[in-house]
C-alpha cells in the first residue's frame, strides 16, 4: 500500500490559513451578538436569508448553497424570504462602523478584492464538499 503524505509547509501553510480565519471570526463576534440581540438570528441565518433574496427555493438547494443539510435547513427556516427578512437583510448598520467594517474600510481596494476572492473561494470549496459528502462521495 502506497501513502501519500502532504510536504510540511503545505501543511504549515493551511494551520497557518486555519488559525488566521478563525482570529478573523473573533471580529465577528460582537455582530452576532447585535443581529441576536435585534432579531435573535444567527450568522448561518442571515446566510439564509442573503441566499432566499433571489427567490423560494428548495431545502436541497437552499442548503448546498449555505453548506447545511436539507434536514438541518428545514430546522433553521421556513423556505421563503419574509417581509421582515427582507428589512433585516437592509439594515447594514448592524455591521456599520463595527470593528471588522473599519477594518475591511481601511484596506486598499485591491485588498478587499482579494479578501473576497479568498473567501468567496473558501465558502464555495466547503459547498462543494459538503455536497460531494452528501452523494455518498
């Protein structure tokens, strides 16, 4: 049998990435603590609600885009964007003048740029594999 190990700095790079994203959620902390405190919404909620914008949707779909199981969706909502989700969603003074909105205020547009490529790179790979786990994958 063949093993196939992973070089050391590849290995110290993704800890590195791993450690770094998750001093990055600390920032958002004290948001979550505010979108609970006005609506008793979690950020996996919100998620839900930025991707019910666009339209009802399945359970199926609707958890492959925010990385849940159908069942665990079905938990969370109920499948449509209310009047009241859509007033959340408009309420961007929640994250306004936050720690991390001034921080992300004070990169350069090319960094902002890159943090959303990262992250929306991030989010799609999770999707991806969650998806794949889920066909049996």
């Amino acid at each position: 049998m063949t093993t196939i190990s992973t070089p050391r700095p590849i290995q110290n790079q993704t800890r590195e990435a791993l450690l770094a994203y998750l001093d990055a959620l600390t920032l958002a902390e004290p948001i979550q603590a505010r979108l609970w405190q006005l609506a008793h919404l979690t950020l996996t909620q919100v998620s839900l609600l930025r991707e019910l914008r666009s339209g009802s949707q399945t359970a199926g779909v609707l958890g492959q885009a925010v990385g849940l199981s159908p069942t665990s969706l079905t938990r969370l909502v109920d499948i449509r964007l209310s009047a009241a989700g859509e007033r959340l969603l408009g309420e961007v003074k929640i994250f306004r003048g936050s720690l991390l909105h001034r921080a992300v205020d004070s990169m350069t547009p090319d960094e902002r740029r890159r943090l959303t490529v990262g992250l929306k790179r991030l989010v799609d790979l999770a999707r991806s594999i969650v998806a794949h786990d889920e066909q049996g994958g």
